[in-house]
C-alpha cells in the first residue's frame, strides 16, 4: 500500500504539472487509469498479470554517442517493430488495461511522426517519452502543446562540463534551451538524471535541484547509472556508501524547496510498493523482446511471434515474481543470484550483449551493492 503521505505528494506534483487547461487532462487521466485498474483486476482472475505500464523502446537510433551508454546497440536498429506492429501492439496493451506507455530508445524523438499519432489516438492514455532534447524545435514545440497526455522526460546529467562530457559539447546549452522554451510555451517535462560517480555531488545539491526548478521543470528523477549495456563503464558505477548518500541529500533538498521533488527511482521503488519489474511495469525492447523491466537484459518471450497477453503469461516472469517482496527495492541489486539462477533454468534470451558477458563471467553489474 502508499503510505498516505506520498499520495500528497503526487497531488501536488500534478497540481504543479498540470496548470491551467493541462489539470483538466490530468483529471482525465486520473480517472482513466482508476478504471484500468478494474480492467487489470478482472484479467488477473484468468491467471492474465498485466502490469499498469509498458518501457517501450522503439528505436535504437540516436544523434548522440554518450559515453558509458547503457541503450548502446546500432546492429539491433535493423530489426526494430515496425509502425504498424507498434500500433497494435499498444491496441492490445489498451484493451489489457494498461495506462501508461513510456517511449524509450536510442532517441524516441526520431519516430516522433509515429508518436504524435499514437498519443493522439488514446487521449485516455498517459505517454512518457525520455529525450535528449536535442531534436525538439520551435515546431515540434507547437505540436506536443496539442498532446498534453505525453509528458517528456529530458536528459541532463549535471552541469554544463559534467553533462557536455558525456554527451558532446554544446548539449548542456541544447538541452537547456529547449526545456526554457517548453517552460514558456507551458508544457511540463520532467529532468531525467543519470547519477554516476562524476556527477553525484553536483546532482544531489540544493543548487542545481533549484537551477532546474528555475528553468521550468517540474520534477528531477535521479536514476543509478548501470553497467549494462554494450557501451557500459564501471567508472560511472555508484557504491553503496554514494547509494547512502544520495537518499540523504534528496531528503535535504526535498525540505528545502518547495513544491519540487527530487526522486531517486529505487528509493522510490521502496516508497511505493517495491521492485516494479514485472507486477507493475515490463520492458519490450527494439526488436520485441519482453524483458522484466529495462535493466533486466533477458526475455522468455517477444512480441513478433506471440500476443502481448501470452508473452505475460510465461513462466520467466512469474518466477521472477516469485522472488519479490514488497520491502524490496531493484532485484538487479538485492536479488542477483536468484536471477542468474532463474534466468539459467528457463534458459532465458540475452538482449544485450555487455549483459552476455557478464553472465559469462558468473556476476550481474554492481553498480550499489
């Protein structure tokens, strides 16, 4: 169960999101998903576990090459869903009871044509879509101001050196601009912040929580920086002692500005319920393979040979299920050898292959032990 507190703050964060004629869309939604809730329940009475959101990468193409990238794969670009595939497969997912769709890759903002037309086909429906923003112009501007069910999720991680050194010089100065201009035309967006080893003082400041408070953003996600993808390295990965403390700083930042939050998304996993891999929310990635979540690299299942309802059934996830609780936070971290061990008896499929080697080497990525 949320402790009654946190539904405050979720409150507040959409009175903050949603201003003006954007709260009425947050209405909508809000009782939209009340009624996909029912939906999910009565599929579950057909052993059907359909979780209430969907990572859905869509592309593994991108404008930028970010050092460390753990989405790095271009020889999988060849495969990726087509756009019809995509369509129906968001058809099924709607009909399951699935109210949230966050769009991933690569750069999503490369599909954005078949985005746009998604998003404004299910009105009911919330969109999250994680960006670099570097592809988003004066007239793409103009149009997400027509689709307030899509909330972006921007990218900056830290500073103007810190991110430009990971990213390219000059995409600190993009990003920037663009969430400026989104905070002028009114529509709201989220920072999305890889922590690593470099940038974790900087991250985790009062000063640069109000920085990003000050230039429009309504919110800032602190996700762990983890060594798995083809791309992936260690000297990015956090300890437990830096784990310790980000969850200390966040909680100085969050009492000292007001009506802006600061989220690390495992702290926030133990806030609201537990590891959300699986029961709340799965990953399909470029080519359609159904993975526990995105961090999880592994699949019993795809969605090009199999029903998106099927592909939730398979014995995979239900073990994976198994060893959860709700005082759990990301199984990758806590759970390592009981997924290696799942993961070897149903003779899973590798989605990645940095993820690949580190199984061969008998270990999972220890970015927070």
């Amino acid at each position: 169960m949320i402790p009654v507190k946190w539904w405050g703050i979720m409150v507040r964060i959409i009175l903050r999101a949603y201003p003006l004629f954007w709260f009425r869309n947050a209405l909508v939604l809000l009782h939209s998903r009340v009624m996909k809730i029912k939906r999910r329940r009565q599929w579950k009475k057909t052993h059907i576990k359909v979780p209430g959101s969907i990572f859905l990468e869509i592309t593994k193409k991108c404008n930028m090459r970010c050092k460390g990238c753990i989405a790095d794969d271009a020889s999988m670009a060849l495969y990726e869903l087509s756009d019809k595939k995509i369509r129906l497969l968001i058809e099924e997912a709607v009909y399951l009871g699935v109210n949230s769709i966050i769009f991933l890759g690569g750069e999503p903002m490369t599909r954005f044509d078949l985005v746009e037309g998604i998003v404004k086909s299910y009105p009911y429906l919330n969109f999250n879509i994680v960006t670099n923003g570097a592809l988003i112009d004066d007239q793409i501007i103009s149009r997400l101001k027509r689709i307030p069910n899509l909330l972006l999720f921007i990218s900056v991680d830290g500073d103007e050196p810190l991110h430009d050194s990971r990213r390219g010089i000059g995409s600190y100065a993009q990003a920037t601009c663009v969430m400026d201009r989104l905070y002028q035309r009114g529509i709201p967006y989220v920072v999305n912040c890889t922590t690593t080893k470099e940038n974790l003082e900087i991250v985790t400041s009062v000063e640069y929580a109000n920085h990003m408070k000050t230039i429009g953003a309504y919110m800032l996600l602190l996700l762990p920086y983890l060594s798995t993808g083809c791309s992936a390295d260690e000297h990015y990965c956090l300890s437990l002692s830096d784990s310790k403390v980000i969850h200390q700083c966040i909680d100085i930042v969050n009492r000292s500005l007001e009506g802006f939050f600061v989220f690390d998304v495992f702290d926030l996993e133990l806030k609201f319920g537990g590891c959300r891999a699986v029961d709340r929310s799965i990953m399909i990635n470029v080519v359609g393979d159904v993975t526990p979540c995105p961090a999880l690299m592994f699949s019993g299942s795809n969605v090009k040979s199999t029903s998106l309802s099927e592909c939730l059934s398979v014995s995979l996830l239900e073990k994976i299920r198994s060893i959860k609780d709700e005082s759990c936070g990301c199984i990758l971290m806590q759970k390592r050898k009981d997924i290696k061990e799942i993961v070897e008896i149903e003779n899973a499929k590798i989605t990645a292959p940095m993820f690949s080697t580190i199984m061969q080497k008998g270990f999972f990525p220890e970015s927070i032990q």
